[in-house]
C-alpha cells in the first residue's frame, strides 16, 4: 500500500489483476490505495487498516461478495462499500444496496464514475461522522443536560448563551455542587473554541509545590523531580479553555504568576527562558467569596478583576426548590437505565421531604441521593420511609413548622417520628433503639405505650 499523509484509505477487492491495477491507478490521485484479492484478505485489511471505502467486487473466488458485505457491516455499520457488479445483475445490485452497499457499479468501469462515486461515498462518510460528532457534543454540553426551570437558573442560561459567543473571561460563584463545571463545560462546548481542548485544573487539589509546574510545564532539570519536558496546562489548552477551579486556594506567588500570562499571553515553562505565546480562554470557579479574599489580602485584587470580567452567580438549590421536582425526575431516569430499574417516582410525602431539605450539597447530593435510592429500590414508588434518616426527620419537622401550631404539640409528633424513624433502622429491636436514643430500656417501653407505638 502506497501511503500518503492524511489521504483518506480506499480499499479495492477483486481477484483480477487488472481490475485492481487500473481502479488503483485512477483512485491513486485522490487516495490512499489499499487492495485484496479474497473476501478473507479483505476483512483482514479492514481490522487492521484505516479503511474509509470500499470497492468489493460481487465475485470472489472464495466467498460470494454478498457474504462478505455483511460481514463487513457487522464489523462497522459505517464503513461506506460500493459493489462492483456485472452490467446484466441489476437484481443483485439492488439486494447488495438493500444489506448496506451505498452505492454500486458496473462492469465494465467508467473511470469517470467510479471517481465520482468514491467522492460521493467519502463526503457521505465524512456528514455522517460529523453528526455523530455533534451528536455527541450535544449531549455533553447542550442544555438537555443542564436541568432548570426556576427564574434564578434562566438567567444564568442567558448569560451562557451569550457569553459562550465571546472569548470574555467568565468567573462562577457558587456553592459546592451547584454546577460549576457543567456550566462551564457548557459555555466552552457552545462557543467558537468548541473542537479544541477544554482543560480543567483543581486548583485546591493539586500540590501547593506542583501547581506552578501544571500551569506552565517545566523544561527538564527545572527541579529535582523533572527528569523530563513537561507541558502545562497552559501549553495545552492553547485555543480551547482553562478551567481554574477552586481558584480562591491559589498561592499568592502563583497568582502573580497567573497574572502576568493572563496579561502578556505568554507563559515561561518552570526552568525555561523562553517565552511561549499561548491563546487560551480562562474560566474559573470558586466557592468562596473571592471579593473579601481580594480585600483581606488573601487573593490580589488585580487578578481578581481580571478573572472577574463575566461574573456568572450559580444560585443555590434550596434558592431555586422549584427544579427539585425536574431534577429529581432526571437523575431516576437516568439510574433506572443504569441499573435497569423501573421506578416512576415518589409519594407525596417523600417529594416534600426532598422540597423542604436545605441541600448544603446543592445538585450533587441530590444526584447522590437518587443514585443510592435507585440502587436499593426494588419497588416501583419511593416512600418517605426510604429517604436518609436526616432528610426524613428535617422534612418532617419543616412540615410541622409550616403548618404552624404549639411548640408541645410540635415536640411531641417530632418525639414520636424519631423514635418512631429509630425503632425502624433496628428493625424494631428495643434494646438498641434505647442505646441509640440514650435513654433506658424502661423509659423506651413507656414512652412507646404512652405514644401508641407498636412494639
Ligand atoms: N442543573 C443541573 N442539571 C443537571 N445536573 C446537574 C445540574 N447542576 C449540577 N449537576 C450535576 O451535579 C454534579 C455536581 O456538579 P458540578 O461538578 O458541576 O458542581 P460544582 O459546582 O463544580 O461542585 P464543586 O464545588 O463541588 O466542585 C454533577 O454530576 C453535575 O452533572
Ligand atoms: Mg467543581
């Protein structure tokens, strides 16, 4: 096979030499020319070649051609064949094009066509492969996946829809698992920058001594450690996008460093002289309130503003309740094809539970939830009673709040739900409900009895 650079491989099947040696020389001018004489020798070029197109005669000597385009589609539905055919099997042509073919030709060729036709097949290929592309980019970062109805997360949506038009540098606040990243992988996958990498850095997880060195790289011998070249992070986000995360957590030195490639657009590797222009756009994150940082002195005020150009505030979802219901939805949907389960959804008292919670873990631990609630589930509705034990007591009690009435009233159905919420957690075993809830055994007995409680 005669190679050349990025042509794409056009693989020709016939046992005539002459056929392969004229099909070869037309098809040399635009492509790489893979050719075999049997349908073996063809599925072995296939599994071990970069084939994009093939030309599979209709008879081969040692399968019939038809066999061998089924064979060739099990092995990739996408693989683009066209079926040489004697002029006087029309009916055959039409059976190849029904078990996958694109296309087909007749004998004798007319080099003219069958260039035409290897075009035609390889522009298909190409739209094919782009839309599964796009497909794929859709569903990562489009806004199917970004779950919200409330006012508070619209807003952030339009900002994301226009930002993601600019190069504008974007910081996001907001609290642990409101969705920082997603969203930042959205405004990066919806924007010009979107076929070039997307690099996110955790600036709080990463060794204080090893950021610099992620950022920027280093040239072998910078330290002790660099036995080799190193790119950074920097270097290889160059066109796409840098996503500092945790950014507030950044030592003050590298944040003077930061700063100076965010202004000069270039960077020096750690050990190195030279100067490496990069083009990178920079998102970045932080759960703290930066602002005060800034004024204490803990974070410089100068990059502070020069992070800060788009700010993006992720609201809380115990500020947006009304997506509970949405996401909740999602996220069954999603484990009950992971873990082939068929759960519709929660009682009434459950979803309240959910609504009334505060969420300090935001989105994250809502998702968590679901996920554990998924995997133990084996019926079809989840029950209050199946709930974490603290979302089910908090729940319960905003309840009670909400519906007003005495503070001894109150207390009493509070009392009588934990011990209640207790005695099922042991499976109704006195003794160690008792222990859990410090108090004796007796006290329990009489307690239960003064309260209605089945032993
Ligand atoms: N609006 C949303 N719709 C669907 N999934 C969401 C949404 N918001 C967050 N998630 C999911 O919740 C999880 C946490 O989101 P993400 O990692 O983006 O949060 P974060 O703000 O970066 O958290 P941390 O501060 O802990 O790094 C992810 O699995 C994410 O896909
Ligand atoms: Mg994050």
């Amino acid at each position: 096979m005669k190679k050349e650079k990025n042509l794409p491989v056009v693989l020709v099947v016939d046992d005539e030499p002459a056929v392969l040696e004229s099909l070869t020389a037309i098809l040399e001018e635009e492509f790489t020319v893979s050719t075999a004489r049997s349908g073996k020798e063809a599925l072995e070029k296939i599994a071990a070649e970069q084939v994009r197109l093939v030309f599979l005669d209709i008879a081969l000597p040692d399968m019939d051609g038809m066999q061998v385009l089924r064979k060739i589609k099990e092995y990739d539905k996408n693989l683009s064949v066209i079926m040489a055919t004697a002029t006087d099997s029309a009916r055959r042509a039409v059976e190849a094009m029904q078990s996958g073919a694109c296309n087909y030709i007749t004998k004798p060729f007319d080099m003219e066509e069958v260039i035409t036709v290897a075009r035609k097949a390889l522009e298909q290929d190409r739209l094919i492969r782009e839309v599964i592309y796009l497909r794929w980019q859709r569903e990562e970062a489009g806004f199917d996946n970004i779950i919200g109805r409330s006012p508070k997360i619209r807003e952030v949506f339009e900002i994301i829809e226009k930002v993601s038009q600019t190069n504008a540098t974007v910081l996001i606040f907001g609290e642990s698992g409101t969705g920082k990243e997603l969203i930042a992988r959205a405004i990066h996958f919806r924007g010009p920058r979107k076929q070039k990498p997307f690099i996110p850095i955790n600036c709080a997880a990463i060794p204080e001594n090893l950021l610099e060195s992620e950022l920027f790289g280093h040239e072998k011998g910078a330290f002790t450690d660099a036995t080799s070249q190193k790119l950074g992070m920097f270097e290889l986000a160059d066109e796409g996008t840098l996503f500092l995360d945790e950014i507030s957590g950044l030592r003050l030195d590298v944040q003077a460093n930061l700063l100076r490639a965010l202004e000069e657009k270039e960077i020096r590797r750690l050990g190195g002289n030279k100067l490496i222009k990069v083009d990178v756009r920079i998102i970045s994150a932080t759960n703290t309130d930066l602002k005060s940082a800034a004024n204490s002195e803990k974070f410089r005020e100068d990059l502070y503003y020069r992070l800060n150009v788009v700010p993006v505030n992720l609201p809380a979802l115990r500020e947006r309740r009304e997506d509970i219901p949405l996401l909740v939805e999602y996220f069954l949907k999603r484990y009950n094809q992971a873990f082939r389960k068929d759960i519709v959804g929660l009682t009434k008292e459950a979803m309240d539970c959910l609504l009334e919670y505060d969420w300090p873990g935001n989105v994250r631990e809502l998702k968590n939830i679901i996920e554990r609630l998924a995997a133990l589930k084996d019926g079809k509705l989840i029950t209050a009673k199946d709930l974490p034990f603290d979302l089910f007591i908090k729940g319960s009690i905003e309840k009670k709040l909400g519906g007003g009435g005495a503070l001894k009233q109150a207390s009493k159905d509070f009392e009588k739900q934990y011990i209640e919420g207790v005695l099922e957690r042991v499976s109704g075993n006195q003794t160690k409900a008792a222990r859990l809830l410090g108090i004796h055994r007796n006290a329990l007995f009489n307690k239960m009895k003064s309260m209605g409680l089945k032993k």
